[in-house]
C-alpha cells in the first residue's frame, strides 16, 4: 500500500467516524419549543444560526424551525396572493442537545423570552424561579411538521360578514350590500342587496365587487 493508499483509507475512516457521530448526536438530540418576540421568528431564527456556528455549538445545537402552512389570499380585486402562515405565530423549534452552553445559547438570542416547559420556583428569596425546558415528544413533533408540509393552502379573503360592498359588475352593478357569508373555496359570497326595496341575498364572485370603507 502506498502513502497515498494509506491517506484516502484514514480520510474514509475518518468520514465514516464523522457520520456515525452525526446519527448518534441525531438520536440524542429532542426538539423544544421556544416562545419568541411577537413578529421576531425569522429574525432568530436568523440570529440563532449565526451564533450557533460563531459560538461552536453546531453538534448540540442541530436545526433551528418555524413551521409554516401555504396560504391564499384573495383580494378585494378576487386576484390570489401566495404566501405562508406560521403554524405556531410566537415560537420557533429547536432540535438540541440540551447542556448549559447549549441552553445559554438559545436563551440569550436577542428576542427569544425562554423555552417552554416547567416553571421551577426559587429554593430562597422572592420571584419566580427558571423555566426547565421540556422537549416535545414524537408525535407532537411528527404532528407539526406534517401538519406542516402537507396541508392544502389555507384560503383566506379579505372580506368578512357585515363587510360593506360595492358592485362592479354584472347585472347588480352599482348596487350596495352587506356581506352574509362568505366562501372563500369557491371565491364567492353572498350578499344583501336592496332590490326594489327588499333585502334580497345575491350570490356573487369575488372579483365582482369591491369592498367598502
């Protein structure tokens, strides 16, 4: 065996030393949920795995999370905007192995309030005590994210009922109404309508009205 032979063979036992630690520290490693500034999930989530490599922690501190559902949104208009929506607006996920340098690091992100868990009183003195961090179990993980990943747009649509509208088109058009249902899935709604002095319900398409006020 050549001196070359001899440098791959220790770079391949190397890689697979490497791997296999990576699956142990997956295996060891839970998912917590910590509560962070309203608004502020992208921002640490950011922030988090800029320290998280600054600070060396990346084999305790695997994968940082905020779980999101596709969305519709339906105009005033009826054009559809795509987005995401937050499955849990206020929080963010981390896979971890949980030690003080590990929890130091997340705690002191700017923006993140604590982890969830279980409040533990002070031994002495007035206050409340620290928050023991608490890992989500299996199924509520699997839960998350294939609640995630999975699910059909969520259809949204800026108008309400007892929203006030305008027709713009079709036969009612110039007509004034309120809204009393709305069918996002269909993008229709109906609406009431005073027609020769009555309140008449009319069905009709999103994208022929417009809101008012």
């Amino acid at each position: 065996m050549t001196f070359a032979d001899d440098q791959i063979d220790q770079s391949l036992e190397l890689l697979e030393q490497e791997e296999i630690e990576k699956e142990e520290r997956i295996k060891r490693a839970r998912w917590y949920a910590v509560q962070v500034a309203s608004g502020c999930e992208k921002r640490v989530k950011t922030n988090l795995e800029q320290r998280i490599h600054t600070l060396d922690v990346a084999d305790r501190i695997l994968q940082v999370q905020i779980p999101q559902t596709p969305t519709v949104k339906i105009r005033k208009d009826g054009s559809r905007q795509h987005g995401e929506e937050k499955v849990f607006p206020g929080y963010v996920l981390v896979q971890m192995i949980m030690d003080d340098d590990a929890w130091q690091v997340v705690k002191n992100t700017p923006n993140v309030i604590n982890f969830v868990g279980a409040e533990q009183k002070r031994r002495y003195g007035r206050g409340r005590g620290h928050v023991k961090p608490v890992p989500l179990s299996s199924s509520e993980v699997e839960r998350i994210f294939r609640q995630a990943q999975g699910q059909e747009p969520v259809v949204k649509v800026d108008l309400e009922v007892g929203d006030k509208i305008m027709v713009l088109s079709g036969p009612f058009k110039d007509f004034e109404g309120e809204v009393i249902e709305v069918s996002p899935e269909r993008s229709k709604l109906k609406a009431l309508l005073s027609i020769f002095g009555r309140e008449t319900p009319v069905e009709l398409e999103f994208n022929q009205i417009e809101k008012q006020g």
